[in-house]
C-alpha cells in the first residue's frame, strides 16, 4: 500500500500568501490611482496607470487616462503613442467612431503625423465618407511627398485616384511616382489612365504625350499601345499605327477597339483592299460601323476605283434602306458617279436609285445622261428603250425630237414610229388647221380643245414658259373664244393671262361694249394664282408619298402651316357626332401647342355646321363669329386672333376639319389662300383613303416574303377589280405572265436556293421598271404575272419587252441568263363584258399563251388579242 502523508495546513497558506505578495491587486491600484488623481498627484497617478497598463495592456480606460495624463505633465510623445495605441484599439474592436475622434485629437496635436492622417482616411473611406476621407489623403500625400516617402507616397495616391478618378492630375502624380520606384505595370495604368482624362478634357497634346509615355514604359501592354496608335493616327502616322496594331488584330482577332483602329489606319494610307474585310467585319459586329464603309466607298471613288466602289454601294444598300438612310445612300451613288461619269453600270444604278425613291428631278438628268452613254457605246435599244422612260417621266421636255432623230435606222421601225407617235406635239394638226380657217368650225373647236390640254399639261407640270406660249397662240388663232368657253376662261385666271379682246367683238360693240367684259374677268384674275396652286402642286406630291393616314395628315398640317406662315395648324379626322379618330398639329417656332380640351370644342362645333358650310370659313375676327359665342371663352384659351377652317368633305358628308390660327395678330385672308386649302384639303381626303385602302389590300392579301410581291392568292381578286374599274371607265387592261424557259431544269442545275435567289433579283428588277399603277404578282415558285392598268394591248407588249430586256441582265449565280418565257393579252371590255366570265377567258387564254412560248423556247414574246372565237 502506498503511504498516505498527513495535510500540512500551515505549508499550504504560507504558499498562498507568498503568491498574493508576488501579484499586485488591480483593483487597489485602480483605487490607488485615483486617490492620487482626486490629490492631483499627476505624477503618481501616471506611475500607478504605467503599471495597471502593464498588467492590462488593452484596457480603453488606462490608455484614456495615460494619454490624457501625459499630455497634462507635458509629455507629449507618450501621450500621442498612447492616443494612437488607443485608436488602434478601437480599430480593432470595429468602433469606426471613437477610432475617428480619436484620430482628430492627436491631428490637434501633431499637425505632422502623416500616418495617422491616413489611418484617418481610411476610416472616413470605409464609413463611406468619400470627400472628407479624399481630404485626409491629400493631407498624407502632401507629408509624404515632403518627407519623400516613396512607397507610402503611391500606397496613399493609389486611394486618392480611386476614391477620385477623374482627378487628371492625382493619376499623372501616381504614374510619375510608382515610374520613380520601378512599379512599371502600376505606371503605365496610370498613365493610361491620364491619357483618357487628358482626351476627356480636350487637352489632346497632353493626351498624346501620356499615351505615348504608357506605351514606352511597357511596350508590351495591349492598352498602351493601343492609346499609342489612336495618337499615331490623329498625327497623321498611320504606318507606325498600322505597325504597333498588326501584332494585336492577330492575338485578339475579335476585339473591335483594334480592328476599327486598324481599319481607319489602313484607310489613311489608302490600302483600301486590306480595310475592306476589317470594315466588312466591324459592320456585321456593329450595324453602326456603316460609316466606315462610307469611307470606304468615298475612298475608292477618290481613288479612281468607281467599280469597285459600285460593288460595295450595292452591298450596302439594304442596309441603307433598313437604317432609313436613302438620301445619304442616294449622295454615295451620286458621288460615284461624279468619279465616272462615263461609267454605264454606275449611271443605270443611279437612275434606278431616282426611280424608287421618286427623286423626279434626279431621275429626269440622269435619264437623259443614260440615253447620251447608250448612244455612245452603240447600244441602241437601250437608247429606245431610256427616251421612252424619259417621255413617261418628261413628256414635254425639250430634245424629245433630236434624240428620236439619233435612234432613226438602229431600231425597228415599229418601235421608232411608236417613240414618235408619243414625241409629236399633239396639236400640231389642228393648230394648223384652225389657223388656216379652211377647216369646218367643229374641227376648230376641236383644235381649240386640243391646245387648251396643251396649256392645262404645261401648268400641271409648271412650265411657265411653254404655258406663255401656248396661251399667247390661243389667243391669236381664236381671239374672244374665253368669252364661250367657261375652261379656256378658267387656264386664263389661273395663269394670270389677260387675253386680247377680239378685233370683230369690239367693232359689233362699239367702244363701250367690252367693259363689261373686262369688269366680269378682273376680279377672278389673281396675280398670285399661280404661285399658289404651285404650292398646291408641291404639297399634293408630299402628301401622296406618305403611306399612313397619320403621315399624310401630319404632312398637310405642316405644308399648310409654312406655306401661309401661320401661327398653328391643326387638323382633325372624325364625323360630327363624336370626337377625332386621328388628330395633328404644326407650331410655328414662336407658338405653343394648343390647349387639347378647348381645340376638340372648337372642332365640334364647327364640324356640326360643316355639312351647310363645305366651303368653310374665314374668320378676320372669331370674337365677333356669331357661330363660336358658345366657345369664347375656349377662343382666348387658344389665343386665337384670326382663324381659317375648312371642312374636309368625303362623299358629300364632313370628314374631318383644318383648322389655319394666327395667334400673334388680326391677318386678313385672301380668298386664294382658302381656295389652296380647301384644294389641299380635298387631296389629303383621297390620300387618306388611298392608304386605308392600301393597308387594308396588305392585311388581306399580304406579300410574298421571298419578293416582296403580292401573293398568288391576290391574282383573281386583283384582275376582278382591275377589269371592274376599266369597264367602267372605258379603259383597256394587259395581263402579262412571265417564266424562265426549262424552269424545272433550272432549279436540277441551280439548287432551290439558288434559283430563289435568282426569282427574288428578276423581281426587284421589274418592280423597278414598272409603273405606280402596275401591279406585280407572284404567280408561281418560278412564274410571275403583271397587271397593266389603262393599258392597251399594243403598248402592253412593249411595257413587256422593255422589261424582258431589264431581266436580261440578271444572272443566276454567274451563270448565262435565261430565257423568259412572256404571254401577254388583253381583257375583253366589250358591251356585254361580264366580269367573272371575262375574267376566266383571260386566265384561260394567257395560260395557253404560255404554254405556247414554253413550246418555242421563249424566243419572243407572244401577244395574245380577244377575238369572239375565243368565247
């Protein structure tokens, strides 16, 4: 057994007692201390706290006392450690507050402690306190750069361009600095950095000078020496661009930065076959790269490359026209042109551009242009083929006759003494006639009739020249014939012309007889007649152009409101009954918008006296309008001073209103400027119709999405209401069918993409030779028909022939052109015509006609006249 020693009490409690001597008791130096404290024993006091701080050394309470007793007894460095010992604690116990404050009083004291400035503004910048933590920064940076800190200079402008980065110069300093002490990658960022500032800021010679100072200290960084190229190329060095850009394009193929800087470098030096594939590149990534390939188009034309720039317009017009981009478009072709204006294919593409975006003017030269290169290159059918197109669009244009004189001999007879049937004058026959007086008087009245169309074309087209002229001629070979003939009287006052009364008139007479006259014509005779329906003409054609009743509303209101320089112009489309459908409205730029409660009262109380006064109303001073004393006070909303209003009338019923306000002053209105609205206001009726009629003839029918042209589905209902309304108007109407010859061969050897392709590119070339009132049908995969309305059989033929001619030219994927296979016929429009019997022999008869070009090879076209053997 183990032997059990007896418990020593005594040895025990003297271990105890020495240990307890050892050890001081905290608390009665805590109690110590303040004894001394509350003696002002400061001296003492700050021993006994160095003590208790020694046997705690994190307690808030003792650093407070020993930085505060310290600094009492003078002692400033050791209340300063203590205060920074103290704040480093709070630091670490997440007091963000008290560590701040405390902060604040050693910077009371020591004005110079760099360090705790930044200690500082770190706390300030995790408090989210960013201008008073930039503050603190700075305050470091400015000690630091004194005492030539290095290390601690870039650590504390690091935070300042972070906490700052627009700051231009914090960065420059960072640069200059981490460059200093060897930090190269954190040098050239900050440069780079700088660089854009610099930029930003318009300071572009201290934007090249940092840039290029990035790209020296690292050549090898991508950003640098992309900032480098960008200066290179605003110097004017592409080369050395192109030099430091190569290596990149091949590591980062797909960074669009590099490439469109590469592709503006290769643009500079003119290598316009190295830029095209990179621009090409940059727009499919980017739509908004298309003004790279702008340049690029204007680079090749400046270069004396007009083919190769027509290449590129031409891939780039669908883009154009998607973007809404056709008149800049149109300017690129322009000036393609200008580089080559021998250049056939240019100018065929440029006439075409006119034609499709009805450039009327643009069409008219460059028609012209085109018959002068045909006849150049002894390309005479083409000639024929542009003096017809230039007689459709300038019928009474001068050098009709010389250029018909050009052609006699080098085309077939039939189609020259077509060409000349058009250019002959149409009242040469008569004209002479009358002159002569041999003729019975009927055929004078019919020479007479004849020369004023002559006249009302001229005006129509506004040849005030021409029209001159033949008015002059009216009034010698048929002196006093206005007296009569309420048309000829009403050419006279619309042009402004003031006839010569007739010699035996007078005489009959005497000297007092033709006042009268002269008193019945002044006042219809307006001086300004003619400007004004000028005007009308204009915004007529405007208002035409636009495809929704929205669009063409909007257009008349604008038109109108320049044309009379009103204050506004408000319009409106509804029935009397109940509010507008579609309202618009023009301000000038010193008017406001009109106030939209007051506007609709003043639209329906017009409107429901609009059925009694279709002519409309002019009102000098509406406050004094019996019919809007309901609405006064709605007339001073508007500011109203003076006001037109002019129905729109739709088959005899009120449709809508315009309403003409001058808000600045009382305007006196003519009767000519009502009778330009009214006219005006007639078209935007028609026109608003024509589009509803329009959208509704898409909704239901559609189009074709591969052409673009009406579906198969449209082709009876759209021959149905052709032969209807050429019935009832006495009209003649040719239907043409067209097809590739062996079409079934075609697509074996093409593939059906290929051949649909093909379809789609004959389709656009006959939409573009066609007039607005031919309708294209997508009859079959490989088939299409063609509505000629107002039409006759003969003329239908040729319409055919200059477009098998245009199609011609198409090659489906560089293989030779085909063969088109062209059936034409007419609608038999006789007294018994019936519309749908009519209209089954046509299908009938124009299928078989086909078939019968199919049979021959396509070698001609087959014209196909109604004949009752056909019933």
């Amino acid at each position: 057994m183990p032997t059990i020693h007896p418990l020593n009490p005594t040895v025990g409690s003297e271990e105890c007692l020495s240990a307890d001597r050892a050890m001081p008791d905290v608390d009665k130096l805590f109690e110590k201390a303040k004894k001394y404290l509350q003696k002002q024993k400061f001296d003492s006091a700050l021993e006994t706290y160095i003590e208790i701080n020694k046997l705690q050394p994190n307690s808030e309470e003792v650093l407070l006392n020993l930085a505060e007793l310290s600094l009492k007894l003078k002692q400033t460095s050791e209340g300063l450690r203590y205060q920074s010992q103290l704040a480093d604690y709070y630091i670490k116990r997440n007091d963000s507050a008290k560590a701040i404050a405390t902060c604040r009083k050693i910077l009371k004291i020591s004005r110079q402690d760099a360090p705790t400035y930044e200690k500082l503004a770190a706390l300030l910048e995790k408090s989210q306190k960013k201008s008073e933590a930039l503050e603190a920064y700075r305050e470091a940076r400015a000690l630091y750069r004194k005492a030539r800190a290095g290390a601690q200079l870039i650590a504390c402008m690091e935070h300042i361009v972070k906490l700052a980065p627009e700051d231009l110069e914090a960065n420059v300093e960072l640069a200059e600095s981490a460059s200093r002490a060897n930090q190269m990658k954190l040098a050239t960022q900050a440069f780079l950095q700088a660089s854009q500032l610099a930029h930003q800021a318009g300071q572009e010679d201290r934007w090249a000078e940092l840039a290029e100072r990035a790209h020296t200290l690292d050549p090898t960084d991508p950003a640098a020496s992309i900032a480098a190229a960008q200066v290179y190329l605003e110097r004017g060095k592409a080369a050395e661009a192109i030099e430091l850009l190569r290596p990149l394009a091949d590591s980062q193929p797909d960074n669009l930065t590099i490439l469109n800087l590469l592709a503006h470098g290769y643009l500079a030096i003119r290598n316009y076959d190295q830029a095209q594939p990179i621009a090409w590149k940059l727009y499919q990534a980017e739509p908004a790269a298309l003004d790279l390939l702008m340049q690029l188009v204007e680079g090749r034309v400046q270069k004396g490359e007009a083919e190769a720039a027509l290449s590129l317009l031409r891939q780039l017009r669908p883009s154009f026209v998607q973007q809404g981009k056709k008149n800049e478009f149109l300017k690129m072709a322009e000036k393609v042109f200008e580089a080559d204006q021998t250049n056939l294919s240019v100018l065929e593409m440029l006439t075409a551009l006119y034609n499709e975006f009805n450039k009327e003017e643009g069409l008219r030269r460059s028609l012209t242009r085109l018959f002068n290169l045909y006849l150049a290159a002894d390309q005479y059918n083409k000639a024929a083929d542009t003096l017809e197109r230039i007689l459709d669009v300038d019928p009474y244009g001068e050098g009709h006759a010389d250029r018909l004189l050009n052609l006699e001999g080098h085309i077939e007879n039939i189609w020259y003494e077509n060409i000349a049937a058009r250019v002959e004058p149409p009242t040469g026959g008569h004209a002479m006639g009358g002159g002569s007086g041999a003729g019975p008087a009927a055929q004078k009245g019919e020479g007479l009739d004849d020369l004023v169309v002559e006249g009302e074309m001229y005006y129509q087209y506004m040849l005030t020249g021409k029209l001159r002229a033949t008015l002059e001629r009216i009034n010698k070979l048929y002196p006093g014939a206005e007296e009569k003939n309420q048309r000829l009287r009403d050419l006279y006052n619309a042009a402004g012309f003031t006839p010569t009364p007739a010699d035996g008139a007078l005489a009959g007479r005497g000297t007092a007889a033709p006042a009268p006259v002269a008193q019945a014509a002044r006042p219809t005779v307006q001086p300004q007649s003619l400007e004004e329906l000028q005007k009308i003409s204009e915004i007529t054609a405007n208002i035409y152009r636009e495809s929704t009743p929205q669009g063409a509303m909007q257009v008349t209101v604008n038109e109108i409101g320049r044309a009379l320089g009103a204050s506004r112009t408000w319009g409106g489309l509804g029935t009397p009954d109940r509010p507008p459908t579609l309202t618009v409205e023009y301000c000038s730029p010193a008017a406001s918008g009109s106030e939209i409660l007051a506007t609709l009262k003043l639209y329906a109380t017009l409107m429901r006296q609009a059925a009694g006064k279709p002519d409309g109303w002019l009102m000098e001073n509406p406050a004094q309008f019996p019919a809007l004393a309901p609405i006064q006070a709605e007339i001073q909303k508007l500011g109203i001073q003076s006001l037109l209003a002019v129905p729109l009338i739709d088959r005899d019923q009120p449709a809508g209103l315009l309403l003409i306000e001058q808000c600045d002053q009382k305007r006196s209105w003519t009767p000519g400027e009502i009778v330009m609205v009214r006219a005006i206001g007639t078209q935007v009726v028609i026109a608003t119709n024509n589009t509803k009629l329009r959208r509704l003839a898409r909704s239901v029918a559609g189009t074709d999405t591969e052409t673009g042209l009406l579906p198969r589905s449209a082709y009876l209902d759209c021959l149905l209401s052709e032969a209807a309304r050429a019935k009832e108007r006495s009209l003649p109407v040719s239907i043409c069918l067209a097809e590739p010859a062996n079409a079934a061969a075609m697509i074996k050897a093409l593939g059906e993409t290929a051949m649909q392709r093909y379809i789609e590119q004959v389709a656009k070339a006959l939409q573009a030779n066609l007039r607005q009132n031919d309708i294209p049908i997508r009859y079959g995969p490989c088939a299409i028909a063609i509505l000629f309305g107002d039409t006759p059989l003969e003329q239908g033929a040729q319409a055919v022939e200059k477009l098998r001619r245009a199609i011609s030219q198409i090659k489906p994927d560089g293989q030779p052109a085909p063969v088109f296979c062209l059936a034409v016929c007419d609608v038999p429009l006789g007294a018994n015509f019936d519309a749908v019997d009519g209209v089954t022999e046509v299908v009938n008869r124009l299928e078989a006609t086909l078939e019968q070009s199919r049979k021959e090879g396509g070698k001609r076209v087959l014209v196909s006249a109604f004949s009752p053997s056909h019933q």
